[in-house]
C-alpha cells in the first residue's frame, strides 16, 4: 500500500511504494511536472524556465489518487499536477552518494582477453535490415565499446554503410574518410609494418572524435592482427593496484597535440583517466605519438605521474587485456574512441594491407539505440 507524507515546511515529500522510500523536493517535484503547461505534449520539451516557477515553491497538499497517481499541489502557484508512481520510480534521486571514483553505470562491462571467445559481431546484411539484429549489435558497442562487422562487400566507401546504420560521418581534416595503407616489405624498414601501441585516436581534439570504423578492402600479408584493449578495464585495474596513480591520471590534465601538416594546429588538455564530478569513469586517453609536453602536473607529483603514465601503458601492452581479431576484406570493427583503444600487430612475410578509415558520433549511436530500445523493438522481434 503506497502513502505520502509532507514535512511541515512543505519543502520535502516522502513517497512510500512498493518500490520503497524516496524523498523528493518541492522544487524539483514543481521544475518535472509533466503537465501540458509546462511540457510540450508533443516533444515532451519543457515549456517553462526555472526563472517562471516561484523560489518559494512549496508543497501545499499531496494525496495518491484514486488511479494511483500522486496529486501534488504547489503553492503559491495554486497549482495542482498528477505525478505517475513509475515515472517517479524510475527518476527517483534519494539513494546513496556514487561508490568510488571510477565507478561504471549499469549496461557498461569492462572486459579483457576472455571476451575473444566472444568477440561482439553483426552480419551487415543483417544489420542493414534494422530491428532486433541491429539493436543487439549496437546494444554490444554501448556495452563493450567495440564489435566487428562481417560479410560486407568489398568495395571502397563501403565503411559508410556502416556509419549509416547509427548516424553520420565526423569529417576532419584528414577527410570524410582517410586511407590506411600498408606495405608490407621487409627490406624495407619504412615498410615493414611494425606493430603499433595500443592507442586512442585524435586525442588532441576536443571532442575527441567519439566512434571509429575501420573497414578492411585488402589484407594480403601474414599478421597484422587487430587488436582492442578496455582502457576502462586498463583504468580499473590501475585504481586497483595503485589508487594514487589512478588519482595522478585522473587528477592531472596531459597535453596532445598534432600540428603535422600546414594550416592544422590542434591542441588538448585534458586527463589521461576522465572521470565525471561524481568519478563516473568517463574517458580515456593514451596515444604515445601524440602525447606533448605535459605541464599540468606539480612538480613534486611529476615523477609519480610518469609511474603512473608508465604502469598504465604497461596494463595496456598486456596481452591479458587484449582481444584480437583479424580482420578479412569485407569485415570491419567499431570502436568507442573514448573508451577502447586499438591497435595493429606487427606483420611477417610480404604482402599489401588496405583500410578505410572514418570518424562517427557516439550520442548518435546510443541514441539509435536507446530508441529502439524505448520502441520495444527487440521485444517485438522476439
Ligand atoms: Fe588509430
């Protein structure tokens, strides 16, 4: 049986459910009323500022319905507004303060070299035809931060249709797309197609571009393997054995920057770790080649950032926390660029490698989701 209570002032409202206790503000209650006068019916936008609702607002009365709903008068508004229990359920703000910093939210899954049994992969035909196929393959890239496609065709450009499952191409100065070539010569030092360190991409800019495709056309040479490592698993197992060099590469902002071809000078300053002001862990950047000076650190914590910065590149290079695949012409992966990094194993024997490469936008790809997932789409395909 639900009840309501409102504290004498009329500032808080505590709500007993069968979902349990949550108190709520007068406040906040009046700023989410769902009404037609301050919701756009349509849009669901909000109609009103905060400034138009009085600072005074209080609780003048409050009942539960005889549908169920709780009834909430404001004064001195004289304003009455139905609440659904299940809206206020599932909004509810009344819970403990965030667990340590570098905590993930629910659906986010850190991973490590066990997932290669079980690498996250979509069939573009598949995919391509939308519904429940194309939310469970973008449901694994909100997940795990990456999934591979197979079977598409092996033509260039292909890499769009990828981009055109979720939302749009992120062009840059090097293109709406750019050319991953490799020649594969080992008489040749220049070419002999050295592996690369695991990396996040472009983290001199800001935003960091958010997704990555890479698109395979041509892979004629023996190695260069793809490979994928969990910079928040990486972050989470540097918290775990070392909370200050944790604290160090979340605390501190480092520097990159590209300045490589004419008339392009981008420049960031930003953490290696990036956590949210609760210590959501957000973000990560590593890139070695594009690394700059970093000033940003005291100079009595410098040297324990280099540690830090070091076991961190070192958590990375293991091979415990990589997952590798390789990638034939028609296959590609996507990756969360603010969150996995990836990288190429070295190459034995001759050969030539050829990719496409283009940038996208992660809020485009979870809002693909996240709305196929509001529409029941998967519950529907089942
Ligand atoms: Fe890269």
């Amino acid at each position: 049986m639900s009840s309501v209570t409102v504290d004498p002032s009329g500032s808080v409202l505590t709500l007993d459910t069968a979902n349990g206790r949550h108190r709520f503000h007068a406040i906040w209650l009046r700023d989410n009323a769902q009404d037609a006068e301050t919701r756009a019916p349509g849009n669901g936008q909000r109609l009103i500022a905060l400034r138009d609702i009085p600072a005074e607002t209080r609780i003048a009365a409050a009942g539960l319905a005889a549908d169920g709903s709780l009834q909430v008068r404001f004064a001195p508004e004289d304003k009455t507004v139905r609440f659904d229990l299940a809206w206020l359920a599932a909004h509810a703000y009344d819970r403990p303060a965030p667990q340590a910093r570098g905590w993930l939210p629910d659906g986010i899954e850190p991973w490590s070299a066990g997932l290669m049994d079980n690498v996250p992969c979509g069939d573009l035909a598949d995919l391509r035809r939308g519904g429940a196929a194309l939310q469970r393959w973008l449901g694994q890239v909100v997940r795990y931060g990456f999934a591979k496609v197979v079977n598409g065709p092996v033509e260039p450009g292909a890499l769009f249709r990828i981009v055109d499952l979720f939302g749009h191409v992120r062009e840059t100065n090097y293109g709406r797309h750019f050319e991953v070539r490799t020649e594969v010569n080992p008489t040749n030092l220049a070419f002999t197609g050295l592996g690369l360190q695991a990396h996040t991409d472009n983290p001199y800019r800001d935003p960091v571009p958010t997704i990555q495709v890479l698109y395979c056309l041509e892979s004629s040479a023996l190695g260069g393997e793809n490979m994928v490592v969990d910079g928040f698993a990486a972050a989470l197992r540097l918290r775990e054995e070392t909370p200050e060099g944790f604290d160090l590469l979340a605390d501190h902002c480092a520097r990159f920057e590209y300045a490589g071809e004419a008339g392009v000078c981008l420049r960031s300053r930003r953490p290696m770790i990036e956590l949210a002001p609760d210590g959501e862990l957000i973000g990560v950047r590593f890139n070695n080649r594009s690394c700059a000076a970093v000033t940003d650190v005291p100079f009595e914590k410098m040297e324990a950032y280099y540690a830090a910065y070091r076991r961190f590149g070192e958590i990375i290079d293991d091979t415990a926390m990589e997952v590798t695949f390789r990638l034939n012409p028609g296959e590609a992966f996507v990756v969360d660029n603010t969150r996995v990094l990836h990288a190429r194993k070295g190459y034995s024997g001759e050969g030539t490698r050829w990719l496409q490469g283009c940038y996208a936008d992660k809020d485009g790809l979870r809002s693909a989701h996240d709305a196929m997932t509001r529409a029941g789409v998967l519950d529907a395909a089942e």
